[in-house]
C-alpha cells in the first residue's frame, strides 16, 4: 500500500507539488502524523533507513510522510507530549490524540478517522499557502 496523493484544503497534492506546501502546515502535518499513530518507526543505525512497522495503512502514511516529506519521527516526538490517546472506536469512527507542545505549553488535538466524521467537527482548514480559512456546512459534505 503507497500513498500517491492527499487533501490539503481543496487541493489533491501528489509528490509532484507536495514541495510548495507551506512551512508552518507541512509541520503541523508532520505532526498529526507522527503523533496520532500505533505504528512504530525504527531507525537501527544512523546511516539506515528507517524501518516502519504497523498496520498496512498506517504503515503507508508514516512511510509516506518519512520518505516524502522528510519526516524526523524522533525530532516530533521529542518535541511533543501526549497527554491523552482515545483509541479508534467504530461508532463515532475515529481515533484521536491531545499532546502538549513542549517548547510553549500549548495542547493540540488530532484526529483521523471516517472523513464525514473529521470534518463534520471542523470550523476552519488551512490552505497549501498556509491560510486559514473558514468553513461552511456545505464545504464539508
């Protein structure tokens, strides 16, 4: 299993033009990523490539995000605590994480799921530019 494209805002991106995702959200993607995941990256030796284990999704994704998008899975875990995990559950469909920031004490919260239940609780996306934007009840369907 390969991801070959995702969402940003209104936008597929693919490897193609994964590059001009701005800064603050391709870190903040990283993040939801590397945070809200049972799957484990290992790196046996510093001159290896990173070994990813986990379920075949999940398994894509961190492979993904690792070898796409540069993702240090030590730099984002070091950076962050989680303070609370609610693990998937089939009758609300998703699974989530609250993680503290450790440099500025602010929390986060992540979730991934059922795409009609993620976003049914959204208010606001950011775009590939790094915008925030609102959005409306018909955005979301």
């Amino acid at each position: 299993m390969k991801v070959t494209e995702f969402w940003l805002g209104k936008e597929a991106v693919n490897d193609d033009n994964s590059r001009d995702i701005a800064g603050n959200v391709l870190k903040l993607l990283l993040h939801v990523v590397g945070l809200n995941t049972a799957s484990i990256v290992y790196k046996p030796h510093s001159v290896s490539l990173p070994e990813i284990s986990g379920s075949p999704t999940e398994k894509a994704i961190l492979s993904w995000a690792v070898f796409n998008l540069g993702m240090d899975i030590d730099e984002v875990k070091h950076n962050h605590e989680t303070t609370h995990v609610e693990v998937f559950n089939s009758e609300k469909k998703r699974s989530g994480v609250l993680v503290k920031r450790n440099r500025d004490k602010y929390m986060d919260t992540h979730w991934k799921g059922a795409a009609e239940m993620i976003l049914a609780r959204c208010s606001t996306y950011y775009d590939r530019a790094g915008m925030l934007k609102a959005m409306d009840e018909g955005e979301k369907l």
